[in-house]
C-alpha cells in the first residue's frame, strides 16, 4: 500500500503543486512554516476523511480562496486506485476512481495511514478522549462496521441525551428503554472490536517499546473497563449500566456511563504514564503505540500502511532516530524534518524540499 503522487490546489499554502513519492522512505524537509506538515496532513486526510490538526475542513482552504482540492494516485493489493477531495467552506466532495461517494465509510480501507507528530504526546498525556479518538480513527480504517456502528451510536446518543435535559421526568423514563436498546447494541460492537484491537495493540508495542528504550521500560496497556467475553454479555451488562444509571443522568443531563466514556489505561513499569511519566518517556511510549498500530494494519489487511512521522526526528536523540528507522523496512514512509542528516539518511532515501508551498528541486 502506496501513494505514489499527491497534488493539492489551494489547500493550506500551496497554490497549485504536485509530489512524487517513492515506495520506501521519503523526506521532506526544508524550515520551518513552509508546508512540510500541510503534505503530511494532506495524505492522512485522504486516508481517513480527517484531518489530524483542523477541527473544521475549512480550515484547509488557502486564505481568499473558497475551495480546496486533494487528489493522489496511490495502489494498493488489488491495484491502483485515484482518491480526490474537494474541500468548500460548508461541504465536501469525495471521489475514487472518479466515482462520488456520499459515505465516509467508503473512503476507509482504501489507503490506510498512521500518522504521529510531536501533537500525538496528547495520547498518553491528555484525557481519555484523545484516546477514544485514538482507538475510533485506527479500528475504523480496518473495519467499516465499526465506523458504521460508532456513527449511529453518536447519534443515538444525541438523541438520548436530548431526552434527558426533558423536564417531564415521567415522558423520560418511559422513553430511555427504548433508546437503550438500540444503544446497547451498537456499544457492545464497539466494545467487542476495542477490546480485540487492544489484545492485539498491548503486546506488540510493549515489544515496540523495550526495543525503543533498549530493555529499561516496560510498556503496557489496558482497557480501563472489562464488560464480558462475548458481545451478547457486554450488550447485557451496558443495558443494565444504563437503566442503573437513569436517576445520575436526569441529574446530569447527558449519558454518563458508554463506550464513549471509556478510557486506555498506559503504564510504564506498572505506573500510569499521563500522571507519571516524563516528557521522554511518554514520547517513547506514544511512538511505539504508532509503530504497534503499523503492525495491526500489516496483520489485519496484508499491507502495511503508509507511516507519516511529522517531525518526529526533533524530538529524539541520535540513537533513538537510527532505531526508529530500522522498524522503517518494507514501510512507506512519509517524514518531514527540518534538514536531511547524511549520516542518519544515506543516499538511498527520497529527498524532497520544500519551501513556500513548493517543491524544489
């Protein structure tokens, strides 16, 4: 699974320009502010239909400028496909091969992406929700049921905490069963394929983990919440959990207990990282759940996805870098420093540099 040309039309600071990339490790470097991180950016967004930095796709459209536009060709096992994006104040188009899709859904699964930043510390430091997002954006590339099932989730749960802020408590109660139901079931496929993803997640970034640091960390991670070995259970028990909760809710006004308040939990050396471990160690501990996630995908689809390390170099020592590029092999890479090291890179790598939005040669 590869991307081999990306080109982007007033999106963030580039006007009009287009990058070939080879199948193994490219680096774009150049200063700082002048678009490295944009291409990287651009490339998850084709892959999951989110950005990893705007909370709004308008964000990404060049100042004075009303549209945006993303395109790749890219190939994965069953051939070469073109993914197109265009990106309005308060829409979006979305192409393969030429065809709209009108589903978020169908873009998954076509070119899969890891991306991490320095921005990804928010995973161990931050609360759970950066974790969910963690867990919602990976599961999701893998499995369009997941996404499917965690979309219609939301919006029940719109909709039932709408009914709890009612005043007549009576309607309410009378009504939540109803909702539950249906919440329960799509909370338990949720949680079933969270709790698989994690079995599978723990063990290859403890191993991710004892290789970054040579052998002085362990790295383990749990979920916060176990519900039952088998989806039938946990719909029961989240069922249960939610009448048993009707009184705390009215009071609250919104859902309080659900997948979509659950947590990982992160330790190194038996202590939760986001109260107790450094700035180095969390930085560690993050990237190895990155480079976990890229085995996941190798696992789970037969490809490995494309990696994009956005500044990522900065913020290791020199040991750490060469030992991050090791685990590089058979993986394309997308990375982005400020200036390329001949003793850390060779000669072999594609090296691509960018200033003001463009490509120089």
């Amino acid at each position: 699974m590869r991307i081999k040309s990306l080109h982007l039309k007033n999106f963030r600071n580039y006007v009009d320009e287009e990058i070939r990339f080879d199948g193994a490790l490219n680096v774009l470097y150049g200063r700082n502010a002048q678009g490295k991180t944009n291409c990287a950016e651009a490339v998850f967004y084709l892959c999951t239909g989110v950005s990893p930095r705007a909370k709004k796709d308008r964000q990404m459209i060049r100042t004075g400028e009303t549209c945006a536009e993303i395109s790749a060709c890219a190939e994965n096992r069953y051939g070469e496909i073109f993914l197109e994006a265009k990106i309005y104040e308060n829409r979006r188009e979305i192409r393969i091969n030429g065809n709209k899709i009108s589903r978020n859904a169908d873009l998954l699964g076509n070119i899969n992406g890891v991306f991490f930043s320095p921005g990804e510390l928010r995973l161990v430091q931050d609360g759970p929700e950066e974790r969910r997002r963690f867990l919602n954006v990976s599961i999701s590339q893998m499995s369009k049921n997941y996404y499917t099932a965690l979309v219609r989730y939301n919006k029940i749960l719109e909709q039932r905490n709408k009914l709890l802020k009612e005043r007549d408590v009576s309607l309410v109660l009378e009504t939540l069963p109803v909702w539950d139901a249906q919440l329960s079931r799509y909370a338990a496929e949720l949680i079933e394929r969270r709790e698989n993803y994690i079995e599978m997640l723990s063990p290859l970034a403890a191993r991710k983990h004892l290789f970054l640091t040579d052998g002085a960390e362990q790295l383990e991670i749990l979920a916060e919440k176990h519900y039952g070995k088998d989806r039938q259970e946990i719909e029961l028990r989240l069922s249960r959990e939610f009448e048993n909760n009707y009184e705390k809710d009215l009071r609250l006004g919104f859902t309080s207990v659900g997948p979509h308040r659950d947590d990982l939990k992160i330790l190194i050396d038996k202590e939760e990282a986001r109260v107790y471990g450094s700035q180095g160690q969390t930085r560690t501990a993050a990237l190895a759940i990155k480079l976990a996630e890229v085995e996941i995908f190798k696992e789970i689809s037969g490809e490995y996805p494309i990696l994009i390390l956005d500044d990522v170099m900065s913020e290791l020592d020199l040991p750490r870098r060469r030992k991050l590029l090791t685990q590089l092999d058979g993986v394309q890479t997308i990375l982005t420093c400020t200036h390329t090291e001949k003793v850390l890179f060779g000669k072999t790598v594609n090296k691509i540099r960018i200033a003001g939005g463009k490509v120089k040669n």
